[in-house]
C-alpha cells in the first residue's frame, strides 16, 4: 500500500513502517508525484504547503486517510470524498504555539519590537517607552479551551496572571462563547486559539474590538479570518488598542497595508508552529497512525464538525 509523507526527515521518527507499506514523498503540492497517486491510501500532506495540495487528494480514489501536520483543518474541510478520514495534528502544536502566544504577550507589553526597532537605528530610546506595561496583575481571557489554549494557560499561570476561560460550549471553568461580550471589557490580553469554523469566522468584529478596554492587546495566535481584519485595523489605527498577530486576512499580508507600519502591532509571519521540534513531533503522530490504520485500530484527532 502506498503512503506520502512530506519530509524525507520524518522517516527518522516515525517508528517501525508496517509490512506491505511503501513509502513516497512529497514535500510539496506542485512538486513532481512520486508514483501514481491513485495508489494512495495513506497521505500526510505538506505543511503550509505550496501549490494546491487540497486539491491533489481528487486525484487519490483509493485514498483512506489525510494526517494532517497542522492543528487546523479548516482548509479541508468538506473538500474530501466520503470514506476518507481526516486527522488533525492535536497536540503537535501545543508547546510552540503556546511559547509564541507567550512570547508575543511579554514582547508587546515590554515593547521589545519598539525597541528593537531603536537598536536598529541606533538610538537609546529609554525615554521613549519606559516605563513599560508587565504581564504580571494582568486579567487573560483565552478564547478557545483546547489543546494549545490548555498548554497556554499552563504557562502562563506562573505569571501572576487571572486567567479566564471561554469555549464553544461551556464546562466546569470554562465560560461559553455567548459571555464574551461580558467577557471582553474585562480583559487586559484577550488570546484567540479557536480553530476556523463557520461559526469562529469574524468573531472578532467591530463589536468585539469596541468592547476591549483601553490599552488592551489583542493576541490572534488562531486563523486570520477569526478577526475581521477592516475592523481590527480601523480600531487599532486609533491607538486605543494593541495587538500581537501570527496569521493574518489575507495571508500573506499585502505589501503597503496600514498593519505592517502601526507601532501598537507586533506582527509575526504564521510562524508559531515552525519549530525545530515540529518534524519529530509531527511523525511520531503519522507513524503511530500509520500503525493504527494497517491493524485496523481506531484513529487519534479525528476532525468532525470542524474541530
């Protein structure tokens, strides 16, 4: 049976391939096939690839399963044929997109971009920015109680910080996702982590962004299209408001955008979970799934309804 991985690399932690299971790669949606991809069973597509990778798996009709190496599978969604298993990659992702919410969140309050950007031009700028914003007192409301929102929570409890909780559905300690405009006036950091759904798609809108409170940052760690990017743009160009972003609506971000020069935006290119840890992390999860399919066990981190 045929399986494509993405990353020649990845066969170093993928464990034991099971017997009758061939091997091909591709790292990328417009990079030449490595067989004939009606032979596919198995596929973990590139990540952030380029090309149209989604559209690639029309040409598999004997596929049976897409492992994903990404939290989200809001580009897949509804685009694979009936009998095909989506999988997701929960978990891979925790531990770096939860050290660059932190990081995002310390940088933008201690003004590291403003002045790395005095660094570069040589200047002193103490009495510029200082005294600075802490983290530390600070109310965090997370807005998506999963994976990557628990692994965040996680570090940034010892920050001295109220965390708040909301979800699609609410639990024991978690607040659901009707309370935020009660929420959101609240918050000092509000940090989107919900994956993209019909229902997440422009949460943050003009509403949201008119209840944050004065001086409040805003952290979309999740999907650009869960803030509407118009009104996140005309609320931040008051200076009301800060913002920490790693994805962005479009993506990539057009040359010559108002989001690029505001001195309240810290802006990363979709770059939380390109780690050096995501190849190893990425399949020993295709490995152990890979397992799993051949002896007809259950699959981990199936996507239904979006999630």
């Amino acid at each position: 049976m045929k399986v494509w991985i993405a990353h020649e690399s990845g066969l170093k932690t993928m464990g034991a391939i099971p017997a009758g299971f061939e091997i091909g790669l591709l790292p990328r949606g417009d990079a030449a096939l490595p067989g004939d991809p009606e032979a596919v069973e198995f596929w973990a597509p590139p990540f952030l690839g380029q090309g149209d990778v989604v559209g690639l798996a029309a040409s598999m009709p004997n596929l049976k399963v897409v492992q994903l190496l990404s939290a989200g599978a809001d580009a897949w969604i509804g685009q694979l044929a009936d009998g095909v298993t989506l999988c997701d990659a929960r978990g891979v992702h925790d531990s770096s997109t939860a050290e660059w919410t932190v990081g995002a969140i310390l940088g933008s309050l201690r003004r590291f971009d403003f002045f790395a950007q005095a660094q570069a031009a040589g200047r002193w700028a103490y009495a510029e920015a200082a005294p600075t914003d802490e983290l530390a007192g600070k109310s965090v409301l997370i807005v998506g109680a999963g994976s990557i929102g628990s692994a965040i929570a996680r570090r940034l409890e010892p920050f001295e910080v109220e965390l708040t909780y909301v979800a699609r559905t609410a639990r024991d300690g978690v607040h659901g996702i009707d309370e935020l405009p009660r929420l959101l006036p609240q918050a000092d950091v509000v940090v989107m982590i919900v994956p993209l759904t019909p229902e997440t798609r422009g949460l943050a809108d003009a509403g949201f962004f008119a209840s944050l409170k004065d001086g409040a940052l805003f952290v979309n760690a999740a999907r650009g299209p869960v803030a509407d990017t118009a009104a996140m743009t005309k609320e931040l160009a008051t200076g009301r408001i800060f913002a920490a972003l790693d994805v962005t609506d479009p993506e990539p971000l057009p040359a010559g955008h108002p989001l690029w020069t505001m001195s309240n935006v810290l802006l990363t290119p979709h770059v939380a979970g390109s780690v050096k840890g995501f190849i190893p992390r990425s399949y020993r999860l295709v490995g152990d799934q890979l397992r799993r399919f051949a002896q007809g066990e259950s699959l981990l981190n199936v996507v239904r309804d979006g999630y």
